[in-house]
C-alpha cells in the first residue's frame, strides 16, 4: 500500500523521492558510516571498526515497513537502526557503533541533509517561474488592463505590473526561504545531552569531519534550539503563500465574466469528469490548495520552539514530519505555477473589454516594473 494517490497529486516525483522512506534511512545509515569515520581519523576508534561499520552502513537494507513497525514502538527510527548495525558487525566492534551519538543526532541530521537537496530540487521551479514571469511584465508594461480592489472594478493599471508583483512576492519570499536553509540546514551532533560526551575531548574535530562527509555545514549542538526548523518551515510557508496570490489572481481572471487570462493547455490537465466543455485552472488549484495547507504546518514548527530543557518530548519528533510535508506541498504548488507561468494565456480583448473608454493613465508602472523585477541573475 502506498499514499500516492493522495501525495502524487500534491507533490513532484523527485521530492516524494527526496523525503521516502528509503532516503531517511540512507541518511541515517551516512551518518553512522560518517561518524565512525571520523572518530577513526581523531584515533577514537580502531580504524578496523570504523571501516567495519562503514561496509555494513553500505551494505544493511533495512525493510522499511518493518523498521516502521520497531520505530512505533522505540519511538524513534534510529534506535531499532542502530541496532540492525550493531547486528551486522563483528562483535568486537559493536560497542563502537553510534559512539557517542545520540537518536536524535541521527534524525535532526538526516532531515537537514532532506532539507538541503529539497532546496535544490526547488530552485529549479522557483527559477523557471520567476524567469516567465520577468518576461511577460515586460511584454505587456504598456497593456492597459483594469485594476481591481475589494473584487470591484477600479483604476486602469498596467498588465505587467500586476505580473510584476507576482514576481516580486515569489522572489523575495524565495531569498528569505533560501537563506533560512543555508543557514539552519546544518548539521547536529551533540549526543546525550548535547555535550559531546565521549570523543575524549575532540568533539569538534569530529562534527566538522562528518560534516564535510555529508557535505552539511558544521554546528554546534542545536538539539534544543529548534528555530532552524521553525525558520525553514514558515518562509517555505510564506513562498508557497505568495504562489498563492498568483494562482489567485489568475483563477479569478480565468472566469467565464472575465476571461483575461486562461492556463496553458497541457493534456491531461484542467478537463472536467462530467462537463467537457470546461477548462479548469487547475495549476492554479493545486497552488491554492497548498497555500490553503502550509499556515497550520508552520504553526506546529512554531509551537515546538519552547523545548523543554535539553532535549524536549514530543517537540522535536514533530519537525521532520512537518518539514516533509511542507517540502512536499512546496514542490506541488512551485511545479504547477512554473507551468502556468510560462504557457499563460492573455486575451488582450478581453482585457481591452473591461476598460473605460478613453485613454489609460499608466503612471509610473514601467519604472515600477523594472524595480519589482530587479535584475534577475541576481535573485
């Protein structure tokens, strides 16, 4: 059994690919190869062990389903892991698996390593639509069309600078999203209680091996700190809120009374089961259908800041769960507005329908245009 008719719809492939099950235990199972490693290198632990850890790191294909199963029951993934690990190394060397580290260790450091391949997979939607969109400002900054507050005609405005918001709402809310995950997607390693107990006192030198292994930035412990999470989570929120302002505005403009601006035929998308004449907006759904999701994920990632001492109960376990989702929602929303993007449709006479007669005043929309744009290779 799998979740795909209700996660495929909301998601790309290659992020349901980036958060499955396989790819959490391969992280994991890095880590511990890592972290052997790297305490061989500091003369910790026999070289021997470490690669003896490490071949059965490469080797070990835990069921997910039945780790699963052990991991309701532990609470955490990492301890029935740790424990197939030790299984399948030499016995002289099983006191040394997960030397030092702690499950929490394992999973904050795996999800990071999600986080920042998930950011990657992002960029290339959150590219292609700013680059449409940076496009189609430009070619209709001198298109008439009709301004509109509280839904009720307005003012005349420019084409392009209703385009051009669009862009700057999704390109600011990318920079803020972005430098959040550089900044929090790091590595953890604390053990027990975030001291670095037993690495006979190179502790550092150890966390700055293994994060050069796993190619994550090195940190110090952040186990009870969990506003990197939080941080991470709510501007991916806000980003996927400001693609919901555009596939807003495009479903409103979509309407039959309307008819302004219309998605991109593309097979398969936007038909109807029972009334084939309809052409849905349905890229603009799946957005909205996001936008309408991520507030209430962000919210838990907030609520599970105040951490109870050194480690908390509950709090931490939340943020993996909630980050997938969030990521995955992300993909969704950034994938189907990137189509829309850059296949919209405009029927300028439509457009030209709604005006006023008489000539429109524009005002300062071209400067406007090019300061909500900015210069694209710099985003």
């Amino acid at each position: 059994m799998t979740d795909l008719l209700r996660q495929r719809p909301q998601a790309t492939q290659a992020m349901l690919d980036n958060w499955s099950d396989h790819s959490l235990i391969s992280h994991a199972l890095r880590f511990e190869s890592a972290l052997a490693q790297a305490q061989a290198a500091e003369s910790i632990i026999d070289q021997s062990a470490a690669n003896a850890i490490a071949a059965a790191c490469d080797t070990l294909q835990p069921d997910p389903a039945g780790l699963a199963e052990q991991a309701a029951l532990a609470g955490t993934l990492a301890i029935p892991l740790v424990e197939m690990l030790r299984d399948k190394v030499p016995t002289a060397h099983r006191p040394l698996v997960h030397r030092g580290a702690t499950s929490q260790d394992v999973v904050d450091t795996a999800t990071m390593i999600q986080v920042h391949r998930g950011t990657a997979l992002l960029n290339t939607d959150a590219d292609r639509v700013l680059r449409a969109l940076a496009v189609l400002a430009r070619q209709y900054a001198a298109t008439p069309a009709m301004g509109r507050t509280l839904l009720q005609d307005a003012i005349p405005i420019s084409l392009g600078l209703r385009i051009a918001q669009w862009h700057a709402g999704i390109a600011g809310a990318w920079a803020d999203f972005a430098r959040y995950s550089e900044k929090y997607a790091v590595l953890q390693f604390g053990g027990a209680a975030g001291t670095r107990v037993g690495q006979e006192g190179k502790g550092s030198a150890v966390a700055a091996r293994i994060a050069e292994m796993l190619g994550l930035p090195d940190s110090a412990p952040w186990h009870a700190r969990r506003c990197g999470p939080a941080a991470i989570g709510s501007s991916l929120a806000i980003l996927v809120g400001t693609v919901g302002k555009m596939a807003r505005d495009i479903s409103l403009l979509s309407q039959n009374g309307i008819g302004e601006m219309c998605e991109p035929a593309i097979e398969g998308r936007g038909g109807s089961s029972a009334m084939p004449h309809k052409r849905n907006p349905t890229g603009s759904q799946v957005a909205l259908s996001a936008a309408l999701r991520v507030p209430g994920l962000a919210a838990t990632l907030i609520s599970g800041q105040p951490a109870e001492q050194e480690r908390s109960i509950g709090g931490w376990q939340a943020d993996g769960p909630v980050l997938a989702e969030l990521f995955l929602l992300a993909s969704g929303a950034l994938s189907a507005i990137a189509d829309v993007a850059e296949g919209l449709q405009v029927d300028l006479d439509s457009v030209s329908n709604a005006l006023p007669d008489g000539d429109a005043d524009l005002g300062e929309s071209a400067d406007l245009i090019e300061t909500l744009l900015g210069t694209i290779e710099d985003r």
